[in-house]
C-alpha cells in the first residue's frame, strides 16, 4: 500500500471458512472474503486491514465501540450495534426452499466515499463468482477437502454450483462443531480446553453474572521443575494442579489447561476479596506436594486474579492479565495478585505494548542493531550479533528487555525472531556485494521457535532469496523454557537441517538455565557462547575452574567459545589465558545501528593488519 490511502478498519469472523476463517499460521483471516477485499483495496485504493485478527470472535464489541468500518463475515439475520442496519449482501444462496444471505455490515464510522466504492465493487461479482471463490478458497485449505459434486457442479450451471456452495458450507459448519466438541477436553489433564474456555466466557460476557466472575489463572513452573526432576516430574506435576483444581471449582466455574504451565478457571465469587483468597488457596494447596525432591519454591505455583466486572474485556486480555499477576506473584514471593490495583498499572503498559506489536512489524519499527564480536588475540572485529531495537511511536526507542520477554511469555517471540532473520541476511548480502566475506552475523532464536516443525523450511526460504556465503550466518539458541521430549526432538531435527544449508548453530548464554552438557552430547553444534553470569564469576577460583572446563569441552568438541559480557580488562586477560576465541561485551563495543557498524565495517577494510596486539576497540 502507498502511504496516503485512506485506512478501513475491518471486523472479521474467525470460524466460518471457506468464506472467512482465522489461520494461526499467518496470523490473519484467510477465505473467500479476505480475498474479496484484498483485491478490492488494490483496484479501489484503499488500505483494508483486519483488526487485531485472532481465534475469539470479537465483531460485537469491535462494532458497539466503533473501532472498525466494516462487518465481515456475516450470515442470515446477524445484528450488530451501530451499524445502523446497513448491510451490503455479497450473494444469497439456497437450498430446498431455505436461503441465507451472507454480507458485510458498515458501521456508523465507514467514510461514505469508500461505502459507495464497496457498494459498486461488490455490484460487479456475480453470484457464480462468489461460488467459485468460496469452492476454490474451500480447496485451498489444507484440512479440508471439496465434495466432487461441488467439483462437477462447477463445470455444468449456476444453479448447480449454488446448491453445491449450500452443501458444502453446511457440511463444513457440521465438521466444525464435530470438531469443537472433541477439542472441549484436554487429554492429558482431564480439564477443559482453551475451546471451552472461550464458549464459556462468551456466554458470561453477555449475562449480567459476569459482575461476580473471575478469571483466575494459576502458573505452575514446569520448567523448574522439570529442570530438577525431570520431565516426568513435570507431567505429574501438571496432573497435580489439574486435580486440585478439579476438586476446588465450584459447580459454576469452569477449569481448563490453558497452555502446557497454565491453569485458568472462571471462578464465581462474591466479591474479589473472595476470589484472591479462593486462588491463594489452591495455589498453596497445589504446591503442598513432594515434588522435585521437596525443591518447589513459592515462584513454582501462583495465581493471577482478573475481576471481569463491568469491563468488556475480551478473552485474550482477561488471561493476559491474570497471567501478568501470576507471574509478578512469583517475583514478589506472593501467592496471589489481584488485576486493578495501583501496583498493577504496568500490567496495562504491557498489554499495551504486545497490542502495538504486530503493528510495529507491519510499520518496519523494529530496527537492526549490531554488537561486535573480537578475535581474542587481536581484538579485531570478526563479527556482530544482531540485536532488535523497537523504535515505538509513542514511548520511543524500546530496548529489548522491555519486550523480548513479554513476547516469550506470551508465544509470540517467533514473528520477531524471523523478523531478525530477514534484517540479518539483508545485511549481510549487503556486505558481500561490497567485497566483505569474512565477517559473521549471528541472530538469535528461541528454543521453541528452534522446535517448530517448519523452522528448518522458513530458514532455507530466507537465506536462499539472499546472496552470502552461507558460512556467515550463524543461528544463536538462546535461554527460554525447557522443552518437552517431541520438541526436543524436531529441534535436534532443526539443527541438523540447517547445518546442511552451511549455517552456523550455537547455544547462548551456555552454562546457566536449561544449557548443559546434556545439550552438547544432544545436539551437534558449531560452537557455543558462555554466559556472561559466568565470566562476572570468574574472579573466584570456582568459576574460574568451571569456565576453564566448558573452554575446553568446547574445543575438545570442534566448537568456537565465544564470551559475551566482557567489560573489565582483568576479564579480557583471563579469557585469553583460558583459550576462549571470541570475545563481546562493552569493553570492545557497544549495541550499534546497522549504519553505523555497517560504517565502520567498511573503514576496518581500509586499515593494514595489526601485529596480533591489536587496540582494544573491536578495529571497527
């Protein structure tokens, strides 16, 4: 879109494919619909956007608060609030006597030149053009597959593709419900699914007994569980929590497992006094177990509280708050927090800003920056790694411990991490096309983006639209949550993959977390960078053992050592006396953007080569 056409905000529906359905994968709606406005935003010039796509169907509310122009997706004699009963009917469609229109709504806010525009657009789609879109959008989802009669229809006449269209959509409607039924309980808790979770809290929100719900969501640190006992320590663990659960929910509430450490139930309470003391409650009680050895600490089980109340808030943010609380629980050695008190302004911030991302992805706001990597003995620059800046239009530029970790918490780390792909390999190419091919980049990427199936595919996808040597990438996985056995296996089978397109793979911050030697005798890896909590301990003759015994695993093992961290000149003496090859940190080089290290890449090129006792500066 060129800047300067006029933006429409649209509402759309998440489950009613082939005509409008939400696809976790891109993060969007895709159909018949979407791609009904798509083309219409490119011939019309107009700049069409979902908003705030996701699985809950939020158009209700979207359309009462007129936060959007336009109502997609709808079906029959749906309504909406200030809509103003405009409806603009796409094609109508029957069987047996019985027909359904399916329509988009305006809404009070639609600029009337892009109502007149829609109006005429939609006039020039004829009836057997929306059945061959909706039976084409049909074959193009990969779960679902297009009865041949629909197929043949096609090929005869309108009427029989019409009747086929009524068919299908019914029998896909019929799979969908099949479908949500079987998705209703988690199999392996015995709770209820984040399904059930949203059809409940749909039908809370629209009754007046919301004023004495709660969602309450409980966080069970699986991973440091799981780090000291095992896996299975942490199933059982799990298993647990959903029991205690079980006996503690009323005969109103309604448990689930939310997400593999997250238990949510909307609690019914008589006030919000009632509800924290009810969380408190379990979360004591789930952690009154011997597990891990009698190991569990206050952080491993707490409990968020977020009072529904008047506030139409939706499902998404419900839990983004509960979950908020339960985790700053932990950090204040507290059992439970209740959302809305003062202490609990930086929940919203944070809301805010995961609300702001995707958008920030779209508006290129999230900036490459470049720290330097040095060759131990010459302390010239041999590489950087690539780091992310939020350039935010509001509170300005975001250093990365102000979102990485809300992204983590929330499982969304992986948009960003390929974002930093994109950037990096731009860059580099950049520096081959100037002659540079001796300088490495490294960006990093969580072991659960590492854990995806199709991660090894997105990779190759990236770095074969870019002109490097291949060698010059290198692939950081750093410290996140530990991962289940299936997921530890597709990233072993990951690495393997992307080894074989001639990219690097190295563990960060190795030695502290989840790291271990366990991952060295696991995973083939080209290297591995030691933790800079290691290289702060190196001054006592314990850590300065341990940093000497993963120096030399390391090479022992083929791999490059790297150091991050480095800021003291007595840090920088031991490194190299410990044999470590690469060193980063703030002594060599600040956090730069890409222009400026770009910069001072090239001006390196023009200096001679040092003697091997090189200034302390990175050389670049």
């Amino acid at each position: 879109m060129q800047s300067g056409e006029p933006i429409i905000y649209v509402a759309g529906n998440p489950d009613n494919g082939p005509l409008e359905s939400y696809d976790p994968e891109s993060g969007t709606y895709v159909g018949a619909i979407p791609a009904f406005l798509a083309q219409f935003a490119a011939d019309c010039g107009y700049d069409v956007r979902y908003y705030e796509p996701g699985r809950e169907d939020r158009r209700a509310g979207l359309a009462e608060n007129l936060q959007v122009d336009l109502i997609s997706g709808c079906v029959g004699e749906e309504r909406y609030a200030n809509t103003a009963g405009e409806r603009l009917v796409l094609f109508t469609a029957g069987q047996d006597g019985e027909e359904e229109a399916y329509f988009l709504c305006f809404t009070e806010t639609a600029p009337e030149d892009f109502r007149d525009a829609l109006r005429d657009y939609a006039a020039g789609r004829s009836q057997a053009w929306w059945t061959g879109a909706v039976l084409e959008a049909a074959a193009a989802a990969p779960a679902r597959t297009v009865p041949a009669a629909a197929v043949a229809g096609a090929a005869v006449a309108v009427a029989v593709l019409l009747a086929a269209l009524v068919v299908l959509l019914r029998r896909l409607r019929r799979e969908r419900r099949r479908a949500r039924a079987r998705s209703m309980t988690d199999p392996e808790t015995g709770l209820g699914t984040a399904a059930a979770l949203e059809d409940a809290y749909g039908r809370v929100m629209r009754d007046q007994s919301r004023l004495f719900y709660h969602l309450v969501y409980i966080h069970l640190d699986l991973d440091h569980v799981g780090y000291l006992g095992g896996q299975e320590q942490a199933r059982a663990f799990l298993h647990r929590g959903a029991q205690v659960l079980q006996q503690r929910a009323g005969g109103a509430d309604v448990a689930v497992c939310a997400e593999w450490g997250g238990l949510a139930v909307l609690h019914r309470a008589g006030s919000d006094a009632d509800a924290e003391a009810w969380a408190s409650a379990v979360a004591a009680e789930i952690r009154d177990a011997d597990f891990a050895g009698g190991a569990l600490q206050r952080a491993d089980v707490t409990a968020g509280v977020c009072p529904l109340g008047d506030e139409h808030r939706t499902l998404d943010q419900a839990l983004f708050h509960a979950r908020q609380c339960a985790l700053t629980a932990g950090r204040e050695g507290k059992d439970c927090r209740r959302c809305g008190t003062e202490q609990c302004l930086h929940c919203q911030e944070r809301w805010q800003l995961l609300s702001d991302f995707d958008r920030g992805l779209e508006r290129d706001e999230f900036e490459l920056y470049i720290q330097f990597f040095v060759d131990a003995h010459s302390y010239r620059a041999v590489g950087g790694e690539a780091l992310s800046r939020w350039n935010h239009p509001r509170r300005g530029r975001l250093n990365p411990d102000r979102f990485i970790p809300l992204l983590e918490q929330e499982g969304r780390i992986g948009r960003l991490d390929f974002r930093g792909l994109e950037l990096t390999c731009t860059f580099l190419e950049k520096l081959a096309r100037q002659g540079v091919e001796n300088f490495f980049l490294s960006c990093n990427f969580s072991r659960g983006t590492f854990a995806r199936e199709d991660f090894a595919a997105r990779v190759a996808e990236v770095v074969e639209r870019r002109d490097f040597p291949r060698k010059l990438l290198i692939l950081e996985i750093t410290e996140s949550a530990q991962l289940s056995r299936q997921e530890a296996e597709q990233m072993l089978r990951s690495i393997v993959a992307v080894r074989k397109l001639g990219v690097r793979v190295i563990f960060d911050d190795f030695g502290m977390g989840f790291s271990s030697f366990h991952d060295l005798q696991e995973y083939p890896m080209d290297g591995l960078k030691l933790d800079k909590d290691l290289v702060d301990h190196m001054e006592t003759e314990r850590g300065r053992i341990l940093l000497q015994g993963l120096v030399q695993t390391g090479h022992r093992l083929g791999m490059t050592v790297l150091a991050e961290g480095v800021e003291e000149d007595w840090q920088i003496e031991a490194l190299r006396e410990l044999g470590c090859d690469v060193l980063q940190g703030f002594r060599f080089s600040v956090p730069l953007p890409a222009a400026e290290a770009e910069k001072r890449i090239f001006e390196a090129l023009r200096q001679p080569p040092d003697d091997g006792e090189g200034e302390q500066n990175g050389g670049a």
